[in-house]
C-alpha cells in the first residue's frame, strides 16, 4: 500500500484505516478491548487536521479522562506537529462543557467565573437546606438527596422535568422541592456542580437556537472515545451537536461499559445506528495488546454474560503465560506476595510504571501502601485519594476560591476561621442571618455587619482586619503569580504559621502538601485559570512520575495498559462487591463481570489474579470464598497456586463451611475438608491484630498522606 511508510496510516490495519478515511458521515467502531480503537480515532484526529479538513479548533474531541486526552494530544503532535496546539475542544465531556458554559454563563443565570462545587461542598450545602427547610437528616441524609440529584442530572432532567414518582423519591413528594432549592442556592452562589455543566448547556442549547448553531456550525467533526459508557444528558448534548453536520465517529466496547452506576446508558452504542441513519459500523477484531492466553481467559469469562453483542478477537502476539490464580492466607500476606513478585519483575528489568495493582474498592489500597512503604518500593495512587482532597490544600483553595469570587460561601465558611482567630459558631450564624435578610453573600456580609454593633468588638475586630487581608490580596492577584499569590496568602493568613507551630509529623507532611501546591500552581497564569482546572481534575489523574508503580481502581483503569497487572482481592462481597451480590440482580453482576474483563484486559503480558481466606473489612475479620469470577476463567488459560501451607487446612476448613451459594465456585477449589480444624481460635488470636482499625474509604490519616515511599516513614 502507497501508505505504508505514513507515520499516520503506516501503522494502522484495514479496518483502522477504513475508521480514519471514513471522514463524512456517522461512524460507529465496535471493537473489543486492546483492538486499537483509541489509536484509530487518535489518527483520525490527526488526518482530519493534516488534510485540512477542518481546523483543530473545528475539531470536538471527547475523551473519557484528562490524561487521556492528554496522551490522545502528545500522540496527534507526534503525527502532525504544532498544529495539534490550537485544539481547546479536545477533552473530557466535563472539561468540555466548563469552557462552553464559561461563554454562556449568563443565560443560565451564573457569571462568567462561576465556581465548580465538589462532592464535599455539595453535601454541606444540601445538608445546609435540609436543616434550614426542617427536614429530618437522619431520616432523608443529605447523601441520598446528592444521588438522587445528580442521577437527575445525568438523566438531563431539571426539577420541572421530575415525574411523579422521581417526586417521591426523596422526603415523601418533596424531591422537585429540595433540588429547586439547591438550584436556586447554587445560582445565588454564582455555582454549578459537575451534573450541572452539561445539564446547563443542555439547557441553553435547547433554549437558545442560536447558541446551539453555533456549535453545529463549528465542529466540522465529532470524535468520542469509550461511548459505551456516556449516560443520557451526554448523550442528548452530543446528539444535538453533531446532527446538523453527522460527521461523528464513536468508539466503544460493549463489554467494556462498567459506569451505569454513574447513569451511563450501554444502550447508547447499541441505538447509534438509529440515531445516525445510514452510519458505518466498523469492527476490529485483531488485538494488539495482550496475549493469547490473557485474551482467552478474559474472553472466556465474559461469556458468562448473557447480555452482550458477543465478537471475536484474535491476536498474533506469543502465546506467554497463562493466568496466575494464587489463594493466600489474608490481605498482608496478600500485599507482601505482590511486593515480592513486584522486586522480582524490577530484578528482571521490568520499569515500574508498566506495573498496576488495580482494585474494586478504595479500601483495598491501604494495605499495598502499608507494605510498599516498609520496602521502599515506589508506588502512586491514582484516584480516590486526590492531592485536592486533602484537609490543608481544601484549606488554601478555599482562601484562593474567596480571592477569585467573593460570592464564594462555601469557600468562606471554610476558612473563616481557620487558622483559629477566635471567631465561633455564634458569629457565624450572625454573619448568615445577615447575609440571608439582605440578600447577599457572607463576605459581603461580613464587611457590612463590621459598620454595625450586631458583634462583639473583638470578633468585630477580627473580621475587618480578614476582610482588609482578603482586599489586599485581591489587588495582588493583579500582579503576582499564582504560586506567589498562594505563598503570600497562606503566610498572611497564619496558615503556615499555625502549621508550623504544630511541631507535628502530621503538620511537616502538611506544609509539604502545600508547598507541592505551589509549584502544581506554577504551570498556571491566572488564578482562574488555576482553580478551573483543579475543579476538574478528575480521577485519573496524577503527577506523571515514571519509576512508580500504579496503584488504582479498575474503574479508573479503563482504556489503560501496563505489562504487568495485578488483582487482589477476588473474592466474593469484594469482587463481585457485596453490593452487587446483595442487589441479587443479573445487571449488577453482569457489570461487574464486564469490570472484571476490563481489568484482565488492561494487561500486556502478565496477569495475576490474588484471593485471600481472611480479610479485615472495615476493621472487621471475616472469612471469604474465592470469586465466583475466578471459577469462571476457562481452566486452560489458569494456572492456580497456594501460599497456603500451615493454614491450608484451615482455611479449607473455613471455606466449606460456608453455605455453598456458588456452586460453579467449587470447579476453583477442588480438595475441600468437611470440618473446621481445631487451631481456628488459636490462630486467630496469635495471627491478627485484633485491634479494630478503622479502614476508612476516602480518607487516609493525614500522616500516611505525608509519608512519601522511598523515606524514613512506618516507623512513627
Ligand atoms: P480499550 O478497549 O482497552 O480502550 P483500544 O481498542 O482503545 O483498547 P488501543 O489502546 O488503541 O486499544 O490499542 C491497544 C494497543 O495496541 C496500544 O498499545 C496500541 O499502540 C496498539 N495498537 C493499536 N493499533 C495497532 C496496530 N495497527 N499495529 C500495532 N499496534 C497497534
Ligand atoms: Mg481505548
């Protein structure tokens, strides 16, 4: 072929190329994982900008996280050059929508800086309106409000849309009430949370004919990577946007969609051909990733779904290793067994960063943490544990958000009195019901109560000299830099100085948290610009430090490779969760077959699956079985092992008393003891910490935050 010493097309097979070539008219590329479907739509982007098809700011391209369009970006350059540098539409739908919205603010009722509200914000503000509305929080949790709202919003219903029985759904009849209220609270607070940025422009386009043109207009060409898993508000903004023009190719894997929970709709792919009359379906089949025997276990487990399209994948690649299934005692042997295979890979020249441990729960991560730090093996989280999240760098943004937007409330209770400058709840609920009688938000108040003798003179003293410091640092944001304007403010403040005082382990890894914040800041020239961009760092993303390994949920693996991959935890009420179990339904199990296939799938070469016989879940001992998924790997493909020596007996002896729901289990597990050994109790005491340690989901003590692998830490 002419094509063939093409950097773009050289690379590509028949079908690949047919999906760059295809450029007017729908196109659907139904392909399994690891078949080049992301590198397909990757040379796509680049053809359409090298043949002049439209220009890279004509170009929407939507991608499932930031590092992927991050990598989809640095692979176009290498295609085409700096041209790639002109496309601000390529990204998550997320980031997307912020720049949209950014330009149409004010048809929505929000001002061009508008904050972007966290899960955390979200939940104080709904508590804020379920306490101020009389309603009972333990009966109707805020919690529950946040999930019905946001499954509104994914769904692209506002509170006029709701039926009846969505009513219903929250505090008897009062679920259109309660999210109107926090719409209307969100405007006051020139706010929206992630389900609003496209559910706005949803809005806006279908209000305003002329905003909606223009995008039509615009993008020449629509690319969206894993559609499987958009959810229906993404779906009816994209739709809307590409069904003047119809040049929109999707890329997705049935077998791959793992986010329903999240409201994402498989049903999406399956009816694009509806959508988009007279599309081409383009299907790869060959895989470039793995290797047979990791594509066959895979393939085979995922057969055990009914519901399915169902396609073949064939790969050239050596046949390698078989699956490794090994069973061991609990989850620190569990953790140390995977520390050993980890320095044996490095020892063979293995690069850590072609290395994850990928998990179902957040939970699951301490324990490698724990383990890795004792060896010094390097190792980064990615997800759950986000840098933003933590306490002190919550505490910075909040003084930066106040800076940006002084309508900020949320910001503003944060840190109002943090560090401690004597100012109580007293003051507080003065400052609110000054600011809510007259309409305005508490910084505003704040100034305006400091005129009168509603306070005290020393909280009053207090609150003119913040406020002083907060219009100081509003007039050096003019001239400094982020990072100098962070510097300054956490100085002026008292922050660091509070900090410091603490002469804690605890409060040096603080000071160390916020010093990285700085320098993330550096990369930034506006304090806006800044603080956009921490709203939307999403899961995914991380410091990109090579030398590490990878640890992070398969979730956030989705799309990913790595060499090597590993996966603790495959047992039952772990993978599949208990939730999934609980819910009995074949939809929830089915997704997390799926998940399982994603996870198999994101390895190159290696694979190895690990289920314990004990296992501390929140602070609580308990006996597991081996996953039923583990059963359901065609045994050919797998081969198993125990570390299980001395508790062998044991733990079979454990295992077989449990009631036998998983009859296919069995096939896993074939020499079983019918009674429990007589050393159960003993062992028990000797081997555990018996200690109740609560393993929390989302948040880690600050101590183990600071540690770094690789120092001095996990002695104190
Ligand atoms: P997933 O379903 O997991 O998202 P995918 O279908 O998007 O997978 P890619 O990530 O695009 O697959 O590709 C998988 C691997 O195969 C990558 O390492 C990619 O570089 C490689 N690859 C893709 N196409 C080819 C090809 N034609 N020749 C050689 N390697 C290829
Ligand atoms: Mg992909």
């Amino acid at each position: 072929s002419p094509d063939i010493d093409d950097p773009l097309l050289g690379g590509l097979n028949e079908p690949q190329r047919e999906a760059v070539m295809t450029t007017e008219g729908p196109v659907l590329m139904l392909a399994g994982a690891g078949t080049g479907k992301t590198a397909a739509l990757t040379a796509r982007l680049a053809h359409l900008v090298r043949s002049r098809l439209a220009w890279p700011s004509e170009i929407l391209c939507v991608t499932f996280t930031n590092k992927a369009a991050r990598e989809m970006r640095e692979r176009v350059g290498q295609l085409i050059g700096p041209a790639v540098e002109g496309m601000p539409w390529l990204g998550t739908f997320h980031s997307i929508a912020a720049r949209m919205l950014r330009r149409h603010a004010e048809l929505v009722g929000l001002q061009a800086n508008y904050t972007i509200i966290d899960t955390d914000d979200q939940l104080r503000l709904l508590k804020q309106l379920i306490q101020a509305n009389d309603l009972d929080e333990k009966r109707w949790p805020a919690r529950q409000l946040a999930g019905l709202i946001d499954r509104w919003k994914n769904r692209g219903l506002n509170p006029d849309d709701l039926d009846a029985a969505e009513n219903e759904a929250y505090a008897n009849g009062r679920g259109q009430q309660f999210y109107q209220l926090y719409q209307d609270r969100l405007k006051t607070l020139n706010a929206c949370d992630f389900g609003d940025l496209l559910l706005h422009m949803l809005n806006i386009f279908r209000s305003h004919r002329d905003v909606l043109e223009q995008y039509q207009q615009r993008f020449k060409y629509v690319l969206v990577d894993e559609y499987q898993d958009t959810n229906q508000v993404q779906y009816l903004w994209l739709r809307l946007i590409a069904q003047v023009r119809k040049n929109i190719c999707v890329v997705g894997d049935d077998d791959q969609s793992i986010y329903s929970w999240r409201g994402a709709e498989v049903a999406n792919i399956l009816r694009f051909d509806k959508d988009f009359p007279g599309s081409k379906v383009i299907k790869l089949e060959q895989n470039y990733r793995s290797t047979p025997q990791i594509l066959a276990a895979a393939s085979g487990l995922i057969k055990s779904n009914s519901q399915r399209l169902g396609k073949t994948l064939w790969t050239e690649r050596h046949p390698g290793d078989r699956l490794r299934v090994i069973g061991v005692w609990d989850g620190p042997e569990e953790a140390r067994r995977v520390g050993e295979e980890i320095e044996r890979l490095e020892r063979e020249g293995a690069p850590l960063e072609q290395v994850a441990i990928l998990v179902r729960a957040q939970f699951q991560t301490r324990e490698f943490e724990d383990r890795f730090i004792t060896i010094g093996l390097n190792y980064r989280i990615i997800g759950g544990f986000r840098f933003y999240e933590r306490a002190e760098i919550r505490d910075a943004l909040a003084y930066l958000r106040v800076i940006a937007q002084p309508a900020d409330d949320l910001a503003f209770e944060r840190i109002y009195n943090t560090p401690k400058r004597g100012l109580g709840d007293k003051t507080l609920e003065k400052l609110h019901r000054h600011a809510r009688s007259r309409d305005m938000p508490l910084a505003a108040a704040a100034l305006d109560i400091a005129d009168t003798d509603e306070l005290p003179a020393r909280a009053r003293n207090t609150i003119v000299a913040l406020m002083r410091d907060f219009a100081r640092w509003r007039d050096m944001e003019k001239t400094l830099s982020p990072a100098e304007l962070a510097r300054t403010v956490l100085n002026e403040s008292g922050y660091t100085d509070a900090l410091q005082a603490q002469k804690t382990a605890e409060a040096a890894g603080r000071l160390e948290n916020l010093s990285e914040l700085a320098r993330a800041m550096e990369d930034y020239e506006t304090l806006g610009d800044f603080l956009e961009h921490v709203s939307l760092v999403m899961e995914n993303e991380a410091a990109g430090d090579s030398e590490k390994v990878t640890i992070m949920t398969m979730h956030a693996a989705k799309g990913l490779e790595f060499d090597h991959v590993f996966l603790p935890g495959w047992e039952e009420g772990v993978f599949p969760s208990q939730r999934a179990i609980d819910e009995g339904g074949l939809a929830s199990l089915e997704e997390e077959r799926r998940l399982a296939y994603v996870a198999i799938t994101r390895a190159r070469r290696r694979c190895t699956i690990l289920h314990a016989a004990n296992r501390r879940i929140y602070g609580q001992w308990t006996s597991s079985i081996p996953s039923r998924f583990v059963g359901e790997l065609p045994e050919e493909h797998v081969e198993q092992e125990t570390t299980l020596t001395g508790g062998a007996s044991l733990w079979r002896a454990q295992w077989s008393e449990q009631a036998d729901p998983f009859a296919d289990v069995a096939r896993a597990q074939p020499s079983r003891v019918k009674t429990r050994g007589p050393g159960w109790q003993r062992a028990a005491s000797q081997d555990f910490d018996a200690t109740p340690r609560r393993i929390s989901e989302n948040k880690r003590s600050a101590a183990s935050f600071a540690a770094k692998p690789r120092a001095d830490i996990g002695i104190g």
